[in-house]
C-alpha cells in the first residue's frame, strides 16, 4: 500500500502533537487516571493554539 507524502501542515502538526503528549508524559510520568492526562494534554495543545476535540 503506497500513501501520500503529508503535506507541510499535517507534519508540523504531528511534531505538535507528539511535543504536547511527550510534555505531558514525562511530567506526570505513568499511573494516573486518562481523564488527568487527557486535561493536561489538552491545555499542552492549548498552550500551542492548536484546536481539538475532547473525547
């Protein structure tokens, strides 16, 4: 199966995405509920003016 190149945009973004959720992982570490890490990965993404959608 062959897929696109992804566009400039989309991979600045995955960078993005992969940053907030490695942040957030190495501060709190493991152990806690989803739901703190889905609040703390949320304001990270927040942090960079990047919009989302919560679960």
């Amino acid at each position: 199966m062959k897929y696109e190149p992804l566009s400039d945009r989309e991979e600045w973004l995955g960078t993005q995405i992969v940053d907030c959720a490695y942040k957030v992982h190495t501060a709190l570490g493991h152990g806690l509920l989803e739901k703190v890490y889905e609040i703390c990965f949320c304001h990270e993404l927040t942090k960079k003016g990047i919009q989302y959608l919560r679960q």
